[in-house]
C-alpha cells in the first residue's frame, strides 16, 4: 500500500527532537520555529512531559467514555484554573476540527437553529461543519457544501450587524486567524459579536485552536479584550503534540446524555500530556516567556526595511513582506536549517515556536535572515 498523497514534503526527516531543536537521519541539527503548526508548546520532548506519559502508560493508555476517569476532573479543575473560566464545562476531543464540529453543533443544539456566521479568511478545520466555515472552497467538497453559512469580512462592525437575524445560531471567530496570515479581531468587532449573539439567541464561539495554549501571552488571544465567549475551542498546542482538543462550554448550555460523544477524547494518556503541558506552562512561567521573546522577535522583525508590516501577538507572529517568502523560507530551511512557516497570504512569513524558544535560538534566525536578505 502507498500513502495517500495529499500532502507536499519537504525531503527531510526528522528522527529526535529537543526543546527547539530538530535532528535528522544524517545528524543535521534545525531550529524549530514551527512547532509543526503551532503544536509544539512546551518545546519537544520536554522531560516533564515525556515523564509523565510514560508512568501513564505503564499504569493504564486508555479505556473509553463509558468508565470514571478521574484525570479528566483533574485537567478541567487545572484548565478552568489557568484560562479563568473556572465555572465553564469541559468536552475532551482530539483534534481542532473535532472541537469546532462539536462546537457548531452544542450551538445549534442550544439553539434549535442552523445558520452559522463566520469571517472571510477563516480557518476552521477539515470535518464537515468545521470546513463549511472555513473560507477556501478549494476544500469544501460538495458534501460539506449544503450548512448555512455566511461570511463577514473582519472587524466590519457594519456587515456583522446586516448579517445577524433570529435566525443565527452562532458567530464563529479565531482568537487571532492563523492559517489567513494573522489577523487579528479588534476588540470594538468582538464586543459587538458578542452583543449581536446574546440580543439574536445565538452562540458566540471562539476558535483558540491555534492561538490558545498560551500562545499570546495569555491563555486565549481573545483574554486580550474583556469579551466572554459562550464556547471556546482548544487543540494543537495543548498537547504538544499528542493528539488533545477541548470544547469549553459556558454554564448555561446544558448537556444530556447522547448529546456529544467519542471514543478516543479524554483518554488517559491524552489527559496525562495536557496535564504536563498546564504544569510546565505554570512551573516556567512560559506565558510571560511568551510575550516578552514575541515582543523582542516583533521589535526586531520591524527593524528590517523588506518586512512592511508585522502582525499577531506573543509567539504567533506573521511577518508580511514586500515579496512572496516562499524561496526565502527555503534558504532559510535548507541552507540555515531553520523551520518557519507560511500562510493563505503568500507574501507572509509564520513564526509559532515553542512558548520556551531563547532570546539566542530567535537571534540565530535574526542572522540568518540579515544574511538571505544582504544577498
Ligand atoms: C484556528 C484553527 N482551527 C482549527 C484547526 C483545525 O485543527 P486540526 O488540524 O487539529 O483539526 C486549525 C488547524 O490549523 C486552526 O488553525
């Protein structure tokens, strides 16, 4: 059997990893600042984290939804402490598609309604609900193409209120879009989401999948302003790389047996990564780390003339500059060995490294970039 291609390689392969770095077949060291989309938050392979996997593996993997499992109350309890949504209910899934189609269809359950508002450049995930609000139909098959979605362009205070009606079930928005190239909502666009949602009966969701964890410097990017999203989805950087996604639910939607299942979410050892990550997130202080290695690489970033504009927050940065950085994230890769990553807007440069990436690994990237763009 061959792999189903869909996916465009670069030929190398990576064999072990640590902190930031990458290793390959052939001994070659890379600095990481990709985290593999944005996964990697405590860095690769942190002792504490593989510590605490494997004493779960040796004691119990997995067993499913139908039998107590008390690390489950044990990482709500923890999550509801480090986001401040202590009174909030947790659904655990594995993925960020999942955690957004469980989203969509908590709001439409609350509901009882089906029309979904979501904003232009969204990316949501691949499953059939999380892909129809997703802006690229390109990868919306026909059978994900019958939900009633409607886009609004970002932070258009006058298309949100024409769009919204009775018939909204939910206004769906990323914490800061990642895959569109980092854009952020402004806080005026989210207050009125949040007043349009709770005058219509609708849900407000919001999609930290990509931007939660720390990331921004806060937990969730949207801790940034003083909205109170109804639901709140959590995946990539939540378990650094094992597969663990979370569905925060407000109080007041009400759960019954059936309403939501899977196999695979919750399970011990997933409970046992996310518990690492919360700890070493709080034991290292990684948020603050966060903000002040995101404010020191933007800084630094702006410093160059071809960079017109520097966007995001903490250590999810795009840098957009005067040209498409395809090639240059090439040299950078193959003749600097460094990771970065691109976005929908081809001219920018993604940068999503461990939240405990050094002031020395961004300056090693800083040299690299002066010497590919003096060329
Ligand atoms: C904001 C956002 N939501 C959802 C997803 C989908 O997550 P997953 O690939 O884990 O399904 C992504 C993935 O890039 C994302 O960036």
């Amino acid at each position: 059997m061959e792999l189903f291609d869909v996916y465009p390689l670069y030929p190398i392969e990576p064999v072990k990893a640590l902190g930031s770095k990458l290793w390959d077949k052939e001994g070659n060291e890379y600095l990481d600042l990709y985290g593999g989309h944005a996964v990697i938050s405590v860095g690769h392979s942190h002792p504490t984290y593989v510590k605490r996997i494997a004493d779960q593996l040796q004691r119990i993997g997995f067993y499913s939804n139908a039998v107590e499992n008390s690390l489950q109350k044990e990482l709500a309890h923890q999550l509801g402490e480090v986001s401040g949504y202590i009174d909030y209910n947790l659904f655990l899934c594995s993925t960020g598609a999942e955690a957004n189609e469980n989203a969509l269809k908590l709001a439409s359950f609350h509901t009882g309604k089906k029309k979904i508002i979501a904003v232009e450049n969204a990316f949501h995930g691949r499953t059939s609900g999380a892909v129809a609000v997703t802006h690229n139909p390109k990868i919306i098959a026909p059978f994900n193409s019958s939900h009633e979605v409607q886009f609004i362009p970002m932070n258009d205070l006058m298309e949100l209120t024409l769009a919204f009606d009775d018939e909204v079930a939910a206004f769906i928005i990323e914490g800061i879009q990642g895959v569109a190239g980092l854009y952020t909502p402004s806080p005026e666009f989210l207050q009125l989401a949040q007043s349009l949602c709770k005058g219509h009966g609708a849900v407000f969701i919001m999609d930290e999948v990509q931007s939660g964890a720390g990331r921004t410097g806060k937990f969730f990017a949207h801790q940034h302003t003083s909205v109170k999203p109804d639901i709140i989805t959590l995946a990539k950087g939540m378990g650094n790389g094992f597969p663990v996604a979370s569905v925060l639910i407000s109080p007041e939607i009400e759960s019954w047996h059936g309403m939501l299942g899977t196999t695979f979410g919750g399970n011990h050892l997933a409970c046992a990564a996310a518990l690492a990550v919360l700890e070493i997130i709080d034991e290292e202080d990684l948020m603050s780390n966060a903000k002040v290695m995101g404010d020191y690489a933007s800084k630094r970033l702006q410093s160059f003339s071809e960079v017109i504009q520097v966007r995001g927050q903490g250590l999810m940065i795009g840098a957009e500059f005067e040209f498409p950085v395809a090639d240059l994230r090439k040299k950078l890769l193959f003749e600097h060995k460094i990771f970065t990553g691109s976005a929908a807007n081809k001219n920018t440069l993604r940068l999503l490294p461990s939240l405990t990436v050094t002031k020395e690994e961004l300056d090693q990237f800083f040299d690299a970039l002066k010497v590919e763009l003096n060329k």
